[in-house]
C-alpha cells in the first residue's frame, strides 16, 4: 500500500543528467530483470507512436534481505507482505523527451481482469501469479488489464518493493512538501502541520500511504503520490542532486538494489529520450471517475472507483493528441453527414432534444438511444470520416472528437459535462435561443452539474517549488 515509484524518475533523470557513461553497466549489472513484455503482451494498435509508457507498480512484497532493523524504520514486520499492486501509475513520456506525465490507476477500479472476469484492478496482478505464473504471470496480467482498459501500449515495466521505495528517498535526503492543511493518520503515521514541510524517508513513506481521514480515500492518495513524485524529480534534477558524486552514487546503487524492470528497457535511451525533462514539464493525471459506489457481487457489500470506460478515449486522446487525418480534414456540408445521438449524461431526453437540434442545423439524424454514463462529450467516429466528425463537433462546443473502432458511424455520446449541440441562430437573432445547452430538457429545474471531484482527469503540474496541497 505504496508508492514505490521514485526509482525510474530518479534513474531516468540521473542517468540523464551527465553520468551515463559511468552508471549505465553500474546500474544495469544491479537491476532485476524480468521477461514480461512481449508480443502476446504489447497491445497491436500503438496509439501515440513513439512516445513511452512505461508502467511503474508498487506493491507491499518485502524483499528477499530485508533485515528485522529495516522493516521496523518501515513500521511494519516480517509478514511477507502482499502481491496487490497498490499503486500503479503509467509514466507517458512524449517522443521528443520534452514532457511526461504521470497517469494514475486507482487501485479499486472496477475493471476487466482478461481470464477472471471483473475485479479491483490491484488484484490482477494476483490473479496472474497464481497457478504457477509467479512475479511474471502476474505483470503480464497486470499490463494487459491496463491496456484493454486505457488503450495505450505498455512498452515497459518497472517494479519497486516498499523497502526500495524506503532506500531510494533516504539516499536522496529531505523532500519538501506544503499542505493547505494539517495531516493526522494514526494508520499510516502522517503527522504533518500545515504548510511546508521536510519528509525523511520514513514521513515521506507514511505520506504517500495516508488514506485514512482524507475525503475521497484513495482517490485523494492518488493526488498525494503525483504530487509527492513530482516534488522528487524536482529534487534530482537540481544541481545540488546532479552535481554531487557522492550523493548520486548512493542514489544509483539504491535502484539498482531495489527496482525491477522488463529485460527490453534500455536505460541509455530512456535517458536520452528524457534528455531535456524539466521539472515543470512532468504533469499528473488520474484516469477519468464516476464516483466510489458500493456494489454487491455475490452478494457481498465491495466498496469500488466506477471507471468512466465511455469517456477513456477522450482521456487518452488528450494526451496523445488528435490524430493527424483529424486535424488536417475540412468539415463536411452537414446535408452529407448522418449523425445519431446516444446519451450518457443522465438527463432523461437529452438524446433526443439534440437529434432534433442537429436535424434542425441540416444533418441527416439516426434514432436516438442510451449509452453508458460518461462525464465527457464525445464526437466517435471510424477512420475515414474525420470530415463528417468534424461537421458535428464544430456545432458542439466543447466536444472531443475520438476515433474509434466501436462505432461504425458518427456518433455524438452526451455527458454529463452537459456539452450539446448548439440551434441555429434565426435571421435577426445575434445568438441562438437555445445557445449553452441546445436541449429541450434545458431549464431551471434541471440539476447544477456535478462539483469536479478531487481526482479529476485535468493535468495537474507540481514542478515548482511553492505549490500546496491539501
């Protein structure tokens, strides 16, 4: 229950900073590598080319040396631990190097487990490793349960223990933290006042692992680990880190004792994929949410994160960027697009309110119908009918064109963002009447959408030094 996922961001930025030469055999000889990453694995369709996922887990497994001294300064014991992947985060780095992003995975998300059916997303590395599969049964499950439901391509993995987390922040020393307000957990050990505040290894170890007396639980630790992980790479990619030999050596030798990694990942290209990082160009993101419902399968109360599945595309899209065919495409004449309408926002009629606007602005209209919930307004479209998306998109403001291979037609999926098309203006009129909603359900009594929860999809960016938290 941890984030142990300093190790790449520390390694790939070291290792970037001037010192390949001397520690790449160092840290390469130390590193466990595992052969998960294969073609059975990596996922056919590459969305965002040659950018780099790289999927970095933390779990509570002790490691095998771990002497009773260090796992009392861990305030656990010699329990062996669990194999539940409690965090995981998918690193995005751009192609050019220029800027990544770290994307979180609730480790309660509701979601497909290939071969087990639906389960919490930290159990599917548990239900790879079982039967046999061992730490590599278990990734390969993991990484394709990640895949199906992101859509993005794991090209690498990296795996960190709770006691390597514990060592890889001791070597680095003090990190800085500032919280809006004070921070009390007697499960976890967070004790801190509000404001700035400088964490050993051992604050820093019961800060990322609070979850208890926080509003939303684990959704509010996501934002704890971004934001913690972002202050860290501040950290090693300051000179005082870079330019000391002493201190960098400990630090490479704490990785390369405690991180495990797929047998393919090249650390001299990731570190010159990362070559021109900086602090304020790591951003952090949680995958899209519904809500934390209690369910009951089997008959037995589960307490999940509802993945928003609907709106993942969308999600993912902004990272990666519109296809190029999307946005070299000119909008098609409205008369030659045909354009059905399914509602996922909750509001009943609102399907059918924006078939007959778009009916109304010349397009040809299918039968409305329902979707899934879903919190981002989507235009879906195949490939090859870019122009046609981008007739429908232009009268919805605030929509996010995604290709997809799930629609066989152009497709306009309402969220609860509440984003519809837009009537015409009639002649005279400086703005349509019905501008801001285009929905015949429009009204007073219409609830106020919903407040933004803590562990929105917005990019957050924790580079600088006087950002705080709460």
């Amino acid at each position: 229950m941890f984030p142990a996922l300093a190790g790449v961001l520390t390694m790939a930025v070291v290792l970037a900073g001037g010192y390949a030469a001397y520690t790449v055999n160092r840290v390469a000889d130390s590193v466990t590598k595992v052969d998960v990453i294969s073609a059975a694995t990596k996922d056919s369709h590459d969305v965002d080319g040659k950018a780099m996922n790289i999927l970095l887990v933390g779990d509570d497994h002790r490691p095998d040396g771990a002497t009773p001294e260090q796992l009392a300064e861990l305030s656990t014991e010699d329990d062996g631990g669990g194999t539940n992947t409690d965090t995981m985060i998918v690193l995005h780095i751009a192609a050019d190097g220029r800027s990544a992003t770290m994307i979180s995975f609730p480790r309660d998300s509701w979601v497909d487990i290939p071969g087990s059916g639906k389960g919490k997303l930290n159990s599917a590395f548990t239900d790879g490793s079982e039967n046999g599969g061992g730490a590599v049964g278990g990734a390969q499950k993991l990484i394709e349960t990640i895949q199906g439901l992101s859509g993005l391509t794991i090209d690498h993995y990296v795996r960190v223990s709770l006691l390597g987390f514990y060592e890889i922040v001791k070597q680095l020393g003090p990190v800085q933290v500032c919280l809006n307000q004070p921070a009390k957990d007697a499960y976890s050990g967070v004790d801190l006042p509000a404001g700035p505040s400088e964490l050993d290894a051992k604050q820093a170890l019961s800060f990322v692992r609070q979850r208890h007396g926080l509003p939303n639980g684990d959704l509010d630790r996501q934002v704890r680990q971004q934001y913690f992980l972002s202050q860290e790479a501040r950290k090693v990619l300051s000179a005082g880190t870079l330019l000391d030999p002493v201190r960098t050596t400990k630090v490479i030798d704490a990785i390369g004792g405690s991180v495990e990694t797929d047998k393919g990942l090249d650390l001299i290209g990731l570190a010159t994929q990362m070559r021109n990082l900086r602090p304020a160009s790591i951003t952090s993101a949680t995958i899209p949410v519904l809500g934390t419902p209690t369910i009951y399968p089997n008959g037995y109360a589960v307490s999940i994160v509802q993945v928003d599945t609907v709106g993942m595309p969308a999600f993912v899209q902004g990272l990666v960027g519109e296809p190029e065919a999307y946005t070299a495409a000119t909008a098609a004449d409205p008369a030659s697009v045909t354009a059905t309408v399914l509602n996922g926002s909750g509001v009943p009629g609102a399907a059918a309110a924006a078939t007959t606007v778009l009916a109304g602005r010349g397009f040809q209209t299918g039968a409305p119908g329902s979707s899934p919930a879903t919190a981002t307004t989507m235009v879906q479209y195949p490939a090859g009918m870019e122009a046609q998306a981008k007739a429908v998109a232009a009268v919805t403001p605030g929509a996010v064109a995604v290709q997809s291979t799930a629609v066989q037609g152009v497709t306009l999926v309402l969220g609860s963002d509440r984003k519809t098309p837009q009537a015409a203006a009639a002649p005279g009129d400086a703005a349509s009447p019905s501008s801001g909603t285009g929905s015949a359900d429009a009204g007073a009594d219409q609830p106020a959408p919903s407040e933004p929860s803590p562990s929105s999809t917005a990019e957050h960016k924790y580079g600088t030094a006087d950002v705080c938290i709460n």
